[in-house]
C-alpha cells in the first residue's frame, strides 16, 4: 500500500513494523512525569477557562465608517483640518436622522464631502504620501441634460457601520430635481452612485491629460488631450474607463455594467502644454456608476518618445515601478496605440505580431523600467500602468482588476470574455492550454503505452486540439468578413467633409491590411478537414497496441501544431489591424460629427461581425 504525499509516492506502513531508537523505548519518569503534569493541569483548568471566556461580553465591533454632520455649510471645498463641531451620526441611522449642516462620509479610504451649495460630491484620498488629497468632484445631471447646482436634502437610506447608502436630492438651477443614492464602504476605494429619479447622467470633474480604455487581450485605446483641439469629445462604451491626473500619484478609474448604448463625453479646457480632459459625463441609463481611485507615489508613467534617432535604441526611462504588479506599456503613436507587457529582462526572439525576430519593446532592468522602438509608429508617448496584480503584488495596493471585481462583480478579463461572448466549443476538460497542450498530453498517453486503455480521454485531447483549429479558421474568416465590410462602408462617404474623408482613408488602408494578409497565408493554411483526418488516424491508433504507435504520435502531432501555428500567425497579424480600426473608430469622435458616426457604425459593424455583442 502506498500513500500519496503533496504529489510524492510514500510507502504506508503498520504500526508494529515502526520501531523506535533504543534509547527511546526506554521508560524514564524524569523525560515524561513533568509533561504527563502538565498535560493534566492544562485538562483541568480548560473548564475554568472556556467558562470565563463564555462569561465576558463580547466586544463590539469598532464602526470604521463615519457619518458627520458639520453644522455648518461647506461651500465649495472640504476643510478637514477644521471640523470643530462636526457631530457624528450613530452607527446604524437611518431615515428619521436629521443634519443641521452638510454631510462628510469618512471611510478607512476616501471621504465624501457633500457641498449642498454647489452641489457637488468631493472626493478625497485618504492615501499616505500623496502631495494632493483632492481627487474628483462628482454631479447629477438631469434627464433633461441640466446640471445640478444644489442639493437641496441628504438622507440616511442605509448605514451599518461598515457600509452606508445616502440618498440624495439636488437640483438645477431652473428648479428641477434629481434623486440618486450615494453608497460607499468602510475598506473599499469606490464610491457607487444609483439613479432613483429623473437622473440622466453623473459629471465627474478630473483634470488629466490621457483617458485610456484597457483592452485586457489587445491594444489599449488612449485619448491625448493634446490631439483634440474641440470642446469635448464622444467616447465609446467599453465599461472601464481610466483617467491618469497630474503628478502621478492617482489613476481614476471609472466603471458601470455592460451598456453599448451608453453615452459618454469627455470634455477639454486648456491650450498648448496646459490643454487637459476636463472631465466627463457618463449617462445611468437606469444603472449605477461607479468612481473609484488607486493611489500610490508614482503609479503611472508618461513620457515622449518623438526622437527618431532612438529608433531600435533602448531607452532607459527615470521612472522605478514602485511595487511588483502585472504592468503594462502603450506605445501611442499617430496611427494607434500598441500595448505591451513587460519581460523580465532584454528578450530578442520571433513575435508572431511582426511575423519576425525582435527586441521586446518593454522590460525592468531592476526596477527601472526600459522601453525600445521597434517601429516608426511608436514615435510618439508612452504610457506605463500597473494593468494587474501579480504574485507579488502587496495586499494593501489595489489594481484594475480588483476595482472591476469590487464594482461590476467579476475581473476585468472575465468582464470582457463575457462581453465578446466566445463562440469556441472547445470542451478543454483536461487542459486550458492550445494545441501544444494537447499534443503533448497525448504524447504521454503513448509513451507509457496505455493509449489503449484510455482511448475515451486521447479522444477527448485530439478533439480539443481539432475543434481549436476550427474556431481559429473561423475566426480568421470572420475578420476577412469584417474587413469587407469595412471597406464597403467607406467607400459609400468618400467625397464628404475633409474629416469624414481622412478617416475613412484609414480605415480603408487597414481593412486593406486584413485583407493582404489573409491571401497571402491562404495558400500556407490546411483546412480544419485536413486537421480532422490527422485527428481519426490518432484515435485510430488506440485501437491496437503498436510499438510504432509512439513514434506515429509524434509525427502526427507535430502535423496538427503546424496547421495551428498557421493560423496563429495570420490572426496575430489580423488581430493588430482589427486593433487599429478599432481605435481609429473609437478615436473619430472628435470635431466632425460624419466622422463620428462613421466610427460608431464601425464598431457596431465590429460587434456584428466578430461577435463583440
């Protein structure tokens, strides 16, 4: 008999096979009398103990959330070095509590300053070693488009000590009013606010130069203020929108349930180096919004990278990550924006994205982060956050991820798995992995020579490997589709506004794109049929034990990770024009409103087509 121990085989043995040391066996009053002692008195005294435990009230939990009432009116900003007189609500108010002055909202993280005269909700950050407190300020704005200039009441809805839910009544300046619920916790960095009535839209006011839209398994979308010389600008619905402010201390994060039909403007002020996002209006659309910051010195990074002499140079940046974390680099040059994680050290080898051996263009030599161009179109800015945490990523920092997770219920990759709804029918059952997972699995069946007796699980793994190749193919037929498509469509607006022109162009040239490389690697691609029939004549093997059965195995899985490799390498050149149109959609919502429907009805188009429901 044997036992299995973390994964190790450990022979299991009797009790009267177990011998001890000699020396051991022997009876010695002086080694065992005092601990048979003490071992009684620790008996004895048990009852005495649990009783007394039992007799002591429990000690209530300390409320880490206040609700203070600061008898006086705030005006336009949050003193919190003066709250003399500040009386703080009971915890567990409710509804018949009354406030004398406005309310300030105190967590372990943030605090909520509601100014009823300017009807505004300020948000500061509790963050040690931050230079600014101040984080955003937040509005109701009403269904008719108006935005609120007062709050007339506050109520206590809900309030636990660990969690408080405050409803709010403000009004517009023609009178109009609007009603929404405010909810924060005692431990978290956001701060939930739910239309109740006549609600049209939040206004968050937060000054910052880049606005990204994270895309976990492709190219972030980033806005430069700079390239925008407008009022304001539309931007798309995707879920999570990030705002990166001044000094580097904050990134804001803002966050709703999944609504295509959601609209979101972004407005600007400012000119020349001091050009900036102003701030932005998200509309309810009958569902809560949530604002959110993670704050750390340091936490972002931005810097130029318009030099064309630093092409294929490696560039050593001032800037140290300042904790472990799943970073992430945007190259944003003219024609979009290309995301990169970071390797742990200088790495040159094949990318399936360029189709050729390059130099990774993102890496820590220490803590310091380098960063290479690889392209012309890298010249531009770049932009460096932490995307994710890590295994070594410490407790007390918050990520992307975790604010998704906290908000809208599930991780920011699961959010948009979900959202692009994918169409694979792969069973994976044993592995998570692609075809070399399969493949190699297999291997194992066969070189133990128990393919025979396990022919239903080698059946499962070549269907797994076979119906991975089947969803590539489609996929990349999908994107041809899509291409067409796109095409089709600019081609109806040439000859309009200079605007509409200039991207319509664009997109056409990446359409294109998708287009060449699909045709030229046609010729290189087995069909899933050929895949297929490499997967019968590997099931067929299970059926006679063979000494040849091993070697046959290796060749034919090498087959099957050929015909993948194809693919994988037409879709990660697909996937970068499909990536480029996207932003380039997502990004005509500038100054000319044809531009900006033509982009809308790309990435309608894009959702359609590629499944991005």
């Amino acid at each position: 008999m044997t036992a299995h121990c973390d994964g190790a085989r450990v022979p299991r043995r009797s009790a009267a096979s177990v011998r001890l040391p000699a020396d051991s066996r022997r009876s010695n009053p002086r080694t065992w009398q005092p601990a048979l002692g003490r071992l009684a008195l620790f008996l004895l005294t048990l009852p005495a103990v649990a009783d007394t435990a039992c007799a002591q009230p429990r000690r209530r939990r300390r409320a880490r959330l206040k609700i203070l009432d600061t008898k006086t009116r705030l005006g336009d900003s949050v003193d919190l070095g003066n709250r003399e007189g500040w009386q703080a609500a009971e915890p567990g108010a409710g509804p018949e509590h009354r406030f004398q002055g406005d309310v300030v909202v105190e967590s372990q993280k943030l605090i909520a300053g509601l100014c009823s005269q300017s009807g505004q909700v300020v948000l500061l950050s509790k963050a040690p070693n931050v230079k600014r407190s101040e984080r955003m300020r937040l509005r109701l704005v009403s269904a008719k488009g108006k935005t609120c200039s007062t709050l007339r009441a506050v109520r206590i809805e809900k309030s636990t000590g660990q969690e408080a839910t405050l409803l709010l009544t403000a009004a517009t300046a023609e009178g109009e009013e609007v009603k929404a619920a405010l909810r924060l916790g005692a431990f978290t960095e956001f701060v939930e606010v739910r239309p109740v009535a006549n609600a049209g839209a939040l206004r968050v006011a937060q000054r910052s130069r880049f606005l990204a839209i994270p895309e976990p398994f492709g190219d972030d979308t980033v806005y430069d203020a700079w390239a925008f010389p407008g009022a304001s600008i539309r931007i798309p619905s995707e879920g999570l929108l990030a705002a990166f402010p001044d000094g580097a201390e904050s990134i804001a994060l803002m966050t709703w349930p999944t609504n295509r039909d959601k609209r979101i403007d972004a407005f600007l002020e400012g000119r020349g180096a001091e050009r900036r996002f102003a701030g932005l209006s998200i509309s309810f659309d009958g569902k809560s919004v949530f604002t959110a910051f993670v704050d750390h010195p340091g936490i972002w990074h931005a810097r130029a990278v318009d030099d064309p002499t630093w092409l294929d140079k490696d560039i050593a940046t001032e800037w140290q990550r300042p904790f472990e974390a799943v970073w992430r680099a945007d190259f944003c040059g003219q024609d979009g924006t290309d995301s990169w994680k970071p390797q742990p050290k200088r790495v040159h080898r094949w990318s399936s994205r360029f189709a050729r051996r390059i130099t990774y263009p993102f890496w820590f030599d220490g803590d310091r982060a380098v960063v290479r161009l690889i392209g012309k179109d890298y010249l531009g800015w770049v932009l460096i956050y932490p995307f994710d945490r890590s295994d070594r990523t410490p407790l007390e920092v918050r990520t992307f991820d975790d604010i998704m997770r906290d908000t809208v219920g599930m991780g920011i990759c699961e959010y948009v798995l979900d959202k692009e709804k994918d169409k694979s029918k792969l069973s994976r059952r044993y592995l998570k992995g692609g075809v070399c997972d399969s493949t190699g699995a297999l291997q194992h069946f066969f070189l133990r020579g128990i393919e025979t007796k396990q022919p239903e699980v080698v059946g499962t793994l070549v269907d797994d490997a076979v119906d991975l190749i089947t969803t590539s193919r489609e996929r990349v037929e999908e994107y041809r589709t899509f291409s067409a498509r796109v095409g089709e469509l600019c081609r109806t607006v040439e000859g309009k506004s200079s605007g509409l022109k200039a991207l319509s162009d664009k997109l056409q040239r990446w359409a294109g794109e998708i287009d060449k490389v699909c045709r030229d690697q046609r010729e290189r691609m087995q069909s899933p049929e050929a895949a297929a029939e490499i997967g019968r004549e590997i099931k067929g093997l299970t059926k006679e034990k063979d000494p040849e059965n091993l070697g046959r195995c290796m060749v034919l899985g090498r087959e099957l990770r050929t015909i993948q490799s194809s693919h994988e390498v037409i879709l990660a050149r697909v996937r970068k024009a499909v990536s480029r149109i996207r932003q380039l959609a997502a990004l005509a919502a500038a100054d000319d409103p044809e531009a900006t429907t033509l982009g809308a009805q790309v990435r309608e188009m894009e959702r359609k087509t590629i499944g991005r429901d």
